[in-house]
C-alpha cells in the first residue's frame, strides 16, 4: 500500500480543520472535567497535587476559548455549523460538570487509579505540538490524518495511556523483589547527589541502552517478533500511529527499560523530565515531517531516522533500533544512514488485521513465524 489512500487530506481554508479542532478540544475539556469530577478513580495520583483551584480555572477557560475560536472559525469559513456545534456542545458541557463539581476531601483518594487525566493532557499537549508540525512541513503530502487505520492507532493511545499506573505496579514490583538485595539506600543517595543535567543524561543513555537490548529481541526471538510485529504493521506512520503496540509488547518493553531507571533512583525531577522526554522523542520518531534537523540528526534519533527501521523492505528491519541516541545503533552494528533519503514504503509485506482488536488477539492465534532471520541480515 502506498502512502496515498482514498480519504482526501484536509486543506486549510475549507473550515474542517478548525471544525474538528474545536471538537477535539471540546472532547479534551469535557473528558478532564469527568476526571476531576470522579478523581479518586480516574486521576493520576502522582498529578493531584498540581491540581489548585487556579490552575483549573485558566486551563478550562484558556480550553473553552480556544475551542470557542476554532468553532467560530469554521463556522464563517464553512457557512454551516454542522462540525462546530458538536465542539460547543463539549464545551459547554464541560462548564456544566465544573459548576457541579463536588468539593473533595483531602486523603479521600485511593491508591489505584485509572489515569483519565494524564491521557487528556498527553494526547491534548502532544497533539498541539505535532499537528501543526505535520500540517505545515508534512513529509507525505497525501497521506490524511483520517487514514484508514486512525481509530486503531487512536484505541492503542487510550489504553496505553488508561492503564497507566497499572504498567507502573507492574514494572515497580519486580525491580523491588528483584533487587532487595542490594544496598538501593546508597546507590539512590549516590545517583540522586549527581547535578541534573548529567544525571538526565545517564538516565537516557541507560534506558536507551536497555531500550536497545529488548528491541533487538524482540526482532530476533520469533515468538516476541508475532507480538512487535503490530508496530511494524504501521503503514501511515505519524505521531499518532506510534502508539500501535502490543500489550505484550508494551509490558516487556516498558519493564525492561524502566527497572534500571527505579534501581538506580533517579531524583524526581530527572525522572520526570526524563517521562516528558521519551514521550516527545517517541512520537517524533514516528511523525510525519520532512524536519531532518540538521547536524542533530547523527546526535538525536529523529523521524527519518526511525522510518528506516519501519521500512517495508524486510532487509531494514534490523537497522536503526535506538530511539534516542544514534550512537547506541553505531556502537553494535545496526546503524543506517541514508543521507537524505527516505524510505518509499512503511509497514510489513504479510497480511495483518487492521482492527485494535483483531491486532491484539493476532500473536496468539498466528503458528507460523512472520518473518524470518535470514531476511533481517539482507543488507
């Protein structure tokens, strides 16, 4: 399948964009509102604390305005307000819930959540950062946001997001069983005494080189392959499709890459930063942006980068795993660069469910081997 599909890419000028944005923002607010209003079950508690009276009155009237704006806009570009009374009706029924939102008291919260919260902020902030970048500089001129497989990349964001804390017990309990043994006191008081920006950049040198080992497996274990198989089956890659992974996949990878991270005890900030880091990384690898950034590109994993490793041709399969530094690829002997050449095609030769659900249950009902060795050393 080519980049080009059958559903038209928006234009600006036509008042889609703005219309859809007023709804996404509306949904946005509407959906932060539902969690605030239940926080016990569907806040982060890592996030509570951030949430002062003030911070929520200029982030839902800065929200209503911005959607108010969109749909206003078009409304006059379009003649009709099909698309924009749909985001007003968000709006306005976020405002709804704030005005009956029960006050809470301190302590009342549980320790086990469904992180509602921090889905609408990432997929909110996240979305404000690459959409306009993939609308204004797209690599794939043809290639829509409404591509045929959007509501599954979308479904694989929501639940990876959802079960957010979830992941993080998951991950926690076997570093904490597993290295009781060690003096974890002194090696957190050791690491956390290092000044920041040092201390961020062992934290990314370190993940990404546990990072690279899992991904490496992952290729190369034929039953981990059917499970990392789902990433690769990405044909219109962009910032969204990057959350299409496995739950096996997600698991293993997450565990294996953030063990090191809690046993080494990274102060807060430099976790923290570190999650945001990641997480913007991440979907820029996957975006759809012709930004080959320069020089930073032999420093920095950037998209062209990364869209070798998901290139249709099964000899690129094994090339280019790192997703932060370049130089993890180099140093064990997977590193492509193509100068300033981009892949034609992404996504894998072999037939592949294009449901969230039919994907997931795929790895477990599928005997035979997706790809084999031998083609991974075609180079």
């Amino acid at each position: 399948m080519d980049f080009k599909t059958n559903h038209k890419r928006l234009e600006i000028g036509e008042g889609k964009i703005s219309g859809y944005l007023s709804i996404f923002i509306g949904v946005c607010s509407f959906l932060f509102s539902v969690s605030l209003f239940f926080p016990e079950i569907l806040t982060t508690s890592e996030f509570r604390e951030f949430y002062t009276e003030g911070f929520l009155q200029i982030f839902f009237l800065s929200l209503f305005f911005l959607g108010l704006g969109f749909a206003l806009t078009s409304f006059i570009l379009r003649k009709k307000a099909d698309i924009a009374i749909l985001g007003l009706v968000f709006l306005v029924g976020s405002l709804i819930l704030n005005y009956l939102m029960p006050e809470r008291t301190p302590g009342f919260y549980s320790t086990f959540s469904i992180g509602l919260d921090w889905l609408v902020l990432d997929i909110f902030f996240t979305a404000a950062i690459f959409i306009p970048i993939e609308l204004f500089l797209p690599k794939h001129l043809d290639q829509s946001k409404f591509h045929p497989e959007w509501r599954t990349d979308l479904a694989y964001f929501i639940y990876s997001h959802l079960l957010v804390q979830a992941l993080g017990i998951i991950i926690r309990t076997p570093a904490i069983i597993s290295f009781s043994g060690l003096p974890i006191a002194e090696i957190h008081a050791a690491v956390s005494s290092i000044a920041f920006p040092l201390q961020l950049l062992i934290a990314l040198v370190v993940s990404d080189l546990f990072q690279w080992t899992i991904h490496f497996l992952f290729h190369k274990v034929p039953f981990l392959w059917k499970f990392h198989a789902i990433h690769h089956s990405i044909k219109n890659i962009d910032w969204l499709a990057g959350s299409r992974i496995h739950f096996v996949d997600l698991i293993l990878v997450r565990s294996f890459t953030f063990i090191p991270l809690y046993v080494l005890g990274f102060s807060t900030p430099v976790f923290l930063t570190y999650l945001v880091w990641v997480s913007i990384q991440a979907v820029l690898a996957h975006s759809n942006t012709k930004l080959n950034f320069g020089f930073l590109r032999y420093l920095l994993v950037t998209p062209q980068y990364h869209h070798w490793h998901h290139a249709a041709d099964p000899k690129y399969y094994d090339k280019n795993f790192a997703i932060h530094f370049p130089f993890i690829d180099m140093i064990f002997g997977t590193y492509l660069e193509k100068g300033n050449e981009w892949p034609e095609r992404t996504g894998l030769n072999e037939e592949m469910p294009t449901t969230f659900l039919g994907q997931t249950i795929h790895p477990f009902k599928s005997k035979e081997k997706i790809r084999t060795s031998s083609k991974s050393q075609d180079d």
